[in-house]
C-alpha cells in the first residue's frame, strides 16, 4: 500500500427493531368523538364557531378560518365515497386481511372526508353511497367502525 493512503475498512451492520409502546389522554375533543362511536354508534363532527365548517374527524380547531371548534353535530350515516385504493397483498400491520380497499368517505353533514375501510367490493367506487358497518362490541376506538360497506 502507498503511503498516504488509507486502508478501506469493512463496516459493520446490525440490524434490530426498537419497539415503544405508549398511551395518550385522547382529550376532550376526540374524547367526545370515541365515545360517541362506542356508547351510541353514532359519529360526531365538531362545528366551526366561525365558518360553520363541520369536520369528521372532529379537531380542536378549524383548517378553514382556524377558529375554535366547540359545537358538536351528529352526521352521517350515509356517505359518499370520495376517493379509494384497493389493496390486493397483505402487509405488515395492515388494518384488514387482504383484498379490501381504504376509502375516503364525507358523511352527510361534514364538510371533510374521513379515511377509513371497505370490503372489496366493485361497488366500493368514488360517487357511491355507504353506510358505516360497526362491530358488536366496540371500544372507544376508530375501529369500532369495521367498515364503511355499500348502501343497501
């Protein structure tokens, strides 16, 4: 080897996963939203107390002109598909088992569409009417709604 010149070395690699779990207070906003789910199968948007904008999932504050959200409005059931993806292989952590389609869903009453699932179905297309599907025993969470499935 020349002088001046440095040897190259080999790096070396470990590869590892770090896990870290964790909970958070929900807070009052998406508090009232989760309990609504669970207690009434209902969905709550929260009102704009200055535009009026309705959002699904409710935020503390409004996108539109930022004002506070406060007021509560029951919406839905029926909504209208927006926007879809199907999902043909499972992946890990995937919210369904292959194929299903994730869905872009404005209920009746919201002025923003929510992200959620729906069967993979041919009728699962942007312009359609559905209906939210919820599990028997739910929880407190988004996923007490299974599914967003086609009107009937």
């Amino acid at each position: 080897m020349d002088s001046g010149q440095s040897e190259e070395s080999e790096l070396t690699y470990l590869e590892g996963e770090i896990k870290c779990p964790y909970s958070w207070s929900t807070g009052e906003i998406a508090g009232a939203f989760l309990e609504s789910l669970r207690d009434r199968g209902t969905i709550l948007g929260a009102v704009c107390g200055g535009c009026g904008t309705v959002a699904v999932p409710p935020q503390s504050y409004c996108e539109v002109c930022g004002a506070s959200m406060k007021d509560w409005s029951e919406v839905g059931p029926t909504g209208v598909v927006m926007s879809w993806a199907r999902v043909t292989d499972h992946f890990q952590g995937a919210p369904a088992e292959a194929p299903f389609r994730f869905v872009l869903v404005r209920l009746a009453g919201a002025d923003t569409s929510m992200l959620h699932l729906a069967p993979d179905d041919e009728r699962i297309k942007i312009g359609a009417k559905v209906v939210p599907e919820f599990r028997e025993e739910r929880t407190g969470s988004i996923t007490d709604i299974k599914w967003f499935v086609p009107e009937s």
